[in-house]
C-alpha cells in the first residue's frame, strides 16, 4: 500500500513539473499571436480602415486561438455599449491574461497599447502599434531564454522532487 501511494504521489509531482514545463512552451507561441493580431490590426486600420470593431472581427478569423476569442471578446463587447473603449479592452485584457500563459508584462503592454488605441490619427497609430510589437517581441525573446533555460528543469525537478520526499518518508 505504501508503494503505490508512493508511485501515486511521485506521478503527480512528475504530471506538475510537466505542467510548469507546458506553460513555458506556450507563452513564447502565444506571445507570437499578439504580435501577429498587431499586425493584422496595423493593415485593417490603415489599409482598410476598418471600424475597431470590424478590425477585431476580421482578427479573430484569421489566428489561432486563444488570441482568436480574445480578439472576439473585444468586438463582441463593443456592439451596442456606450462604455469607452479603453475601459472594455482592459477587462478583456485581465481576462485573456488568466485564461493564457501570458505573464504580467505582457499585461502591462497590452494594457498601455489600448490605452492609445483609437485616440490618434493614422500615422501615430502605427507608430504605437509598431512600439507595442517591439515591446512583445522583447518579452518573446524573454520568453524563449526562460522556456531554454527552465523547460526541461521544471520536468527534472517535477519527477525528482516527488522521488526525494518519497525517500524521505519511507
């Protein structure tokens, strides 16, 4: 009975340790998306110069989730409301924030870009779309070092912290 609550429990400090691990994996991808969506919203609204809330439509059809129903989110939210903009994407932001593997920098970043969203003509608009694409292509690279440098630990140190405290207590 003992070695099976044994295995049981060093499988489950391994299944986290692989979950710290997945998390990792995921915000260098999901940090890419972003920057994509920044991109497609860059050519809606100069190019096309689509209404935010079209831009945001046409977003969420063109990249994978789960920036797609974040970009849904945002422009579900702004038909038929009277709240400023700025006040919907921030609740739209914390909430995508909690759903992904994004960190809180990434928060921040977003959280200013929508603060200046829609406030400025075309020119300054793609000057700050093109400053919020550089800021997240720095946390990308911050994110990839950390995958590098902490993926394969958070698996080891998963399965060998479940093993050491199995030690301990036999």
């Amino acid at each position: 009975m003992k070695w099976i609550g044994a295995l049981l429990f060093i499988g489950v400090t391994t299944w986290l340790g692989f979950e710290w691990s997945n998390k990792l994996a995921k915000r260098p991808k999901q940090i890419r998306q972003l920057i994509n969506a920044l991109q497609v919203l860059e050519a809606e609204i100069l190019y096309s110069q689509m209404p935010l809330h079209d831009a945001f439509n046409s977003i969420a059809r063109q990249i994978p989730e789960p920036c797609a129903s974040f970009c849904q989110t945002v422009a579900d939210r702004m038909i038929g409301t009277k709240i400023y903009f700025d006040v919907i994407w921030e609740e739209c932001v914390g909430e995508y924030i909690e759903k992904s593997s994004l960190a809180v920098n990434e928060k921040e970043i977003l959280l200013q870009f929508g603060r200046t969203l829609g406030q400025h003509d075309f020119d300054q608009q793609q000057k700050h779309i093109q400053l919020t694409i550089k800021h997240l292509e720095r946390e990308l690279q911050d994110a990839r070092d950390e995958q590098d440098k902490y993926g394969k630990m958070a698996r080891n140190l998963g399965f060998l912290t479940g093993l050491f405290i199995v030690l301990l207590l036999i």
